[in-house]
C-alpha cells in the first residue's frame, strides 16, 4: 500500500501485521493514494485489501479516472492491531493505468497495509496493440529449448513439454492469430518436467500462438492441419 506514485492526506509506518513492512495510517474521508499498473490482459479481476479498523462503516473506492470500478465496505477487525483480508472484484483494460484508492467514508480509523489484483478470468478477446506485441514476443520466444511442442504441424493433438525448476500451476491460453482465446488450461507442475497431451481437433487448420504462464510469461508458434 505504501508504493503509491502520488497520495493526499495520509502518512506511512511500520505495519503490526505478519509482513513486517510498511502500512498507511491516517486515513480520513476524502483521502487517496494512486498506484500505477500496467496489466498483460482484460478481464476480471479479484482485487483484496488488508485492513485493520475499531470500527465497522468505513468505504473504499476503487476507481480508474473518475469512474469507481467498485466499493470496499471495511469491516470491525477489532483494533487497528488486528488484521482482516476483504476482496471484491473489478474489470479493467489491459496496459498500464493508474488505480486510486480513495477514502469514500472512514468511520473511527482505519490502517491499509497491502492490496493486489489478482486475474480471474480473461477476456475472450485481446484488443490489437496487445495481440501485436504477443506476436513479437513469440519470435523472441521461440528457440527457448526449455518449452517444447510436438508434433508442430499438429492433426488432433500435441505434446506440450515444460523444463524448468518452476512448481506450481502452468497456465496455457490458446489464441488465433485474429487475438481471440481458443482454449484454456490449466496443469500443476510438481518437477523439473511437465508434459501433457492436449487435444486440437476441433479447431480449424491455421496459425495459434501458445501462451505459457508460470510465474514469467512466454509464448510459442502452433500450426493446426
């Protein structure tokens, strides 16, 4: 919460929380912090807050310029000592932005001491700057020798193999060369390799770009027979 690029009315000290950073105090009605991001996809996204206050009643507003995307009721979390995590969830564009968090009502007192987006589901389409710019990163991607696919031209199904010391949840979107997502899935990687079988059969022959998350992004070439 401290990392705001410009705020008004409200101070930062070390947090009681489990962190063991920074937290913002002094938080009135009327004040506010902006926070610059820059986001790879539209979509929804679950936006949680971690908030201590003595009293129930306080509002936060979400809001991108002028609009408020959505309003955080603040709960009674027992002193400005005790830690609670809300959440709500918002839609925002793509591409870099500035968030503001602004005070709507504070009742008592109220401390933030951090806040995330966290992605829950894609647009189905990406808009034209953003598809570009993927479709560049998958030339620069695609002699990674740690990402392999097979057979690539593909008749019904593939082989997609990842090589790396990344544990954890690998995320695959599968998108025409027109920006709009095909498929989507979702595999938990418990070693150095991850292989599964995913099936295309039912989509038309052309170009795809796999887009592969785990924890950094990157991006390989498909042809569809």
């Amino acid at each position: 919460a401290e990392s705001y690029t410009i705020m008004s009315g409200v101070v930062t000290q070390p947090t009681t929380d489990i962190d063991g950073m920074e937290e913002v105090s002094s938080i009135n009605t009327n004040d506010w912090m902006d926070y610059s991001v820059n986001l790879p996809y539209a979509g929804t996204y679950t936006v949680s807050f971690r908030v201590a206050s003595i009293k129930g009643g306080s509002k936060l507003n979400i809001m991108n310029d002028s609009k408020i995307l959505a309003v955080i009721n603040i709960p009674n979390t027992g002193s400005l000592k005790m830690w609670q995590t809300v959440t709500t969830t918002i839609s925002l564009n793509s591409g870099p932005q500035t968030l503001r968090i602004k005070a709507n009502k504070i009742a008592g007192g109220l401390n933030l001491n951090w806040w995330q987006l966290q992605l829950s589901s894609i647009s189905s389409t990406l808009n034209t700057t953003a598809f570009q710019l993927l479709f560049i990163d998958v030339q620069l991607a695609s002699d990674n020798d740690h990402i392999k696919v097979f057979p690539n031209p593909v008749k019904d199904k593939f082989t997609f193999q990842l090589q790396n010391t990344f544990e954890g949840l690998v995320k695959i979107d599968l998108w025409n060369i027109n920006g709009l997502l095909q498929n989507q899935f979702i595999f938990k990687k418990t070693g150095n390799l991850l292989q599964a079988e995913i099936s295309v059969k039912n989509l038309p022959a052309g170009e795809y770009i796999l887009c592969i998350s785990n924890g950094k992004q990157k991006n390989t070439r498909l042809i569809k027979l």
